[in-house]
C-alpha cells in the first residue's frame, strides 16, 4: 500500500505531513512515487490567500483519476482550507473520501479505517481536540536528513485584521518543553544537525504554560548534546523582547537570522491590522538586534493593498525596506479572507496600483538583496551541507540561511564546513571547501 502527500502553505503544514507520513509509514504504508500510483492521496491545504485556494481545487480535479484504475483509493482533504470550508470542498468534490481539521491529525488511522470501508469520513472540530499531543507518538517522516521542523507552539491568538490562520488553527497551544526536548533527542540520534523550531508566532510560546519562556526553550534545545544549528520561525514583533535577543546572541547554536514580518510600514494601516506595534517600535528591535547580532541576516513579510492603504502608505513600507536593508523579503498582495474583520472593509486599495506597487518593491528589493549578497565575496562562512546533485555538487546553507554550492567529499554532507566563497550570484553563492 502506497501514501502520496501534496502540501501548500506553511512550514507548519510541512510539519503536518512530515507527521502524516509518519502515521502512514506506521500502518505499513510506503510512499508513492508518483500520485497515480497511491492507494492514499492527502492533500494538506491552505488558505491564506486566494491563490492557494484555488490551487487546491485543481489539485483535486488532478488526483481524481487516480480512481480509474484504483477505484478504492482513498482521497482525504486537511489542512487550513479543510478546517476553514471542508463541507464547501465536499460539495464541490464529492469523490473525496476523508476531511480533517488541523486539530484531527492524530485520528488519521482512524479517518482512514472509515473511508477504506466505503463511507465517508469527516472530522472538523470547532473546538481544539485534547488528544492533539497523541501526535507526539508518531516520528516525522522528513525529505532533508540533517536539518529538521520540529513544531513549538499551535495555533496564534494574535487575530491580525487580514489573517485566517486564528481561524483555521485554533487558539495558541505550546508543546510541553519535555516533549520537544525527546523529539529534539529523537531526531539528534537520526543525524539531524539543525533545528527549525516552527510556530505561527513562536516567540509566544510558554504564555499558556505558565511561567515558561521562548528563551529558556532555546537554552533547552541547546543542550540536547549534539543540536549545532538551531532556527526559529516566526517571530512576532510584540513578543520579541530583549531577553530573547540576548539569548540568540549568547547561544552559539542560534543561528543569525531572524525572519521577523512587518507587514507595512505605515502606521495607519498596521493599526487597522491590529499589529500591535508602530514603525518605530519595530524598528527599535531591529537596531537592537543588529546590537546584539552584527551579522544578523533578517526577511521580512510585507502585504501590499491593505483596504484604505495610499500611496504614502505604500512609500512607509518602502522606506522600512530601504532601512533594514533585508536579507529577503516575501511580498503579496492582500487577499479578504472570508469571516476575517478587514474582508468586511470596503474602502479596498485599487487593484491596479497595488500590483504595481508590489512589483516594484520586489524589484527594489531584489537589488538590496544581492547588493547584500555581495558582502559575502571572499568571506569564509560555515556551511551544512544538505543535498548532493547529480553532477556531485553539494548544496548547502550558511547560518544566514543564504544557498551555498561547492565540490567536495560525499561524506562532508551533514557536517559542519568551512567555505571561501569566490562568486556570488543573485539567489546563490558558489565557493571552495577549505579542508582542515
Ligand atoms: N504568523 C506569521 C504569518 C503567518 S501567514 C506572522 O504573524 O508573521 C504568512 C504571511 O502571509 C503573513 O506574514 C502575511 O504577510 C501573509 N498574509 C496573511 N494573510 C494575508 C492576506 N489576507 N492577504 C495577503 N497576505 C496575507
Ligand atoms: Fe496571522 Fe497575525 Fe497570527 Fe501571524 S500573528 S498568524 S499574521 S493573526
Ligand atoms: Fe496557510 Fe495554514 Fe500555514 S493558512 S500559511 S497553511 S497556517
């Protein structure tokens, strides 16, 4: 029996399938090559924007025909788009066979038994299902060897204007410091160097734990014996306090790169998003974290066509972007989310302007970002090796998180390695390993 799992949206649904796929792996499934070949197809959705919605859509009007010459293949729905409209997708596609929340995952088995007797199996809960940490028994299943997800904290109470996720995931949970710490061991004894510790908005987490804080879960995590890189995402403006900075500067596993969304720059328009911090609140932590972390490598999510937004709005945006001086920055235009209170603004910035003010922000931005770049010429940077091409080129990631190609030895993937970068191009850079 073979599963095939598509995902869009988040590292938080790529989390979410790397455990599906554990849960299968555990029932004896093996992964499919290729989708017309699966006994099981999961399609793990989102719904942040319009787009991935109607990406869904057609992904199922694909996987369909996988019942031609498999009749009792099972097609489940989950994720974001699932828990927001799963009865919606059901009418539209009434061949699927299973619909779970993003609350429902642990009952996979369950969910799966059912459709494979023939009847529909649906399970979307208004209400956060207790047993959600009946997940932790299952491994992650994951594509990349050395570095790994490991999720902190569910859910986000922060209720952003524009934004579907406090919907579609529930109120903020964070996992027990115990349980991340064995899966940290779990995936350490795997071979896993680096650590991504995931959340809609991480730097909440321990609020509802009592007297818990995000820097000591990092102080945690670094002393699981053998965890050399640590990441986080994301971080959220409000919650990001000093003492967090400091840690990521005393740390030496903490890796310097924060991603750090600002969404606009005017203050107008981050009070109508209810972002709970001003342009000059938020770019005191980044002089604060440029203090404390010289070489900090910081991206950033901008959203563009706010309902109301002007173009002096739109020019705060930029000027925010011409100070921070990203390292990347992940730009979209506004999209009303259904039941979200700014999809009831009516005063929506016209279509037209917004998509050229995106582009040229992104054009702008795409000069800073390798003007950025360049500052890497000739440097030695540290690089794990992630991934061996065929032609024998490794790939990997310096702390920074910028993609790095050299020629070495096969059995530097997974280590530690210290490079010369000698060319720099826009999206990558290329350079000579220096053995010790
Ligand atoms: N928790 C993260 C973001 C999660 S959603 C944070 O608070 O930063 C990822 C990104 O999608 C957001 O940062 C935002 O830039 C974008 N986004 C969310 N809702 C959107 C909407 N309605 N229209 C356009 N972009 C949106
Ligand atoms: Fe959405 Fe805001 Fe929560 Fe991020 S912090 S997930 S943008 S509501
Ligand atoms: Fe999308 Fe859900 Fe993530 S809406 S961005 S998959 S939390």
């Amino acid at each position: 029996m073979k599963y095939y799992i598509r995902t869009f949206g988040c590292q938080m649904n790529v989390n979410d399938s790397e455990k599906m796929a554990g849960i299968l792996q555990s029932l004896g499934y093996k992964p499919a090559e290729d989708w017309s070949e699966a006994d099981v197809i999961l399609v793990n959705t989102c719904s942040v924007r319009e787009k991935p919605d109607q990406k869904v859509l057609s992904a199922l009007g694909e996987f369909k025909k996988v019942k031609k010459n498999n009749p009792s293949a099972v097609i489940g729905v989950c994720g974001c788009l699932a828990q927001r409209a799963g009865y919606e997708i059901l009418q539209k596609a009434p061949f699927i066979d299973m619909v779970f929340g993003t609350t429902n995952i642990h009952n996979l088995p369950k969910l799966l038994q059912q459709a494979k007797l023939g009847n529909k199996a649906i399970e979307i809960l208004e209400e956060i299902d207790e047993n959600e940490n009946l997940l932790n028994q299952y491994p992650t299943v994951r594509e990349n060897k050395y570095t790994a997800y490991v999720t902190v904290i569910r859910g986000c109470d922060k209720k952003c204007t524009y934004c579907i996720v406090p919907y579609t995931r529930g109120k903020e949970r964070s996992r027990r410091i115990g349980d991340i710490l064995r899966e940290v061991q779990f995936l350490v004894e795997d071979g896993v160097k680096e650590v991504h510790l995931i959340g809609q908005n991480v730097t909440a987490y321990g609020k509802d734990l009592g007297d818990v804080k995000f820097w000591e879960l990092l102080v945690a995590v670094a002393n699981v014996k053998g965890v050399e890189r640590i990441r986080f995402t994301t971080g959220h403006p409000k919650d990001l306090d000093e003492d967090t900075i400091k840690a990521m500067a005393d740390i030496p596993q903490v890796c310097e790169a924060l991603h750090l969304p600002i969404q606009a720059g005017s203050d107008r328009i981050l009070k109508a998003m209810d972002r709970g911090y001003t342009q000059r609140d938020y770019l005191q932590k980044i002089e604060l974290l440029k203090k404390y972390i010289p070489d900090i490598a910081l991206s950033t999510d901008i959203i563009v066509g706010f309902p109301g937004e002007t173009y002096d709005d739109y020019l705060e945006t930029v000027r925010v972007l011409k100070e921070v001086r990203y390292d990347q920055v992940f730009a979209f235009k506004y999209s009303p989310r259904p039941g979200t209170p700014a999809a009831l603004l009516t005063s929506i910035a016209p279509e037209e302007k917004a998509s050229r003010w995106l582009s040229d922000l992104i054009n702008m931005q795409k000069e800073i970002t390798f003007e950025n770049n360049l500052k890497y010429q000739d440097r030695v940077v540290e690089v794990l090796f992630e991934e061996k091409k065929e032609d024998g080129q490794l790939v990997g990631r310096t702390r920074t998180n910028k993609l790095v190609y050299s020629y070495g030895r096969d059995n530097l993937l997974g280590e530690l390695v210290e490079v010369k970068i000698n060319t720099v191009n826009r999206f990558s850079m290329e350079g000579i390993i220096l053995e010790a």
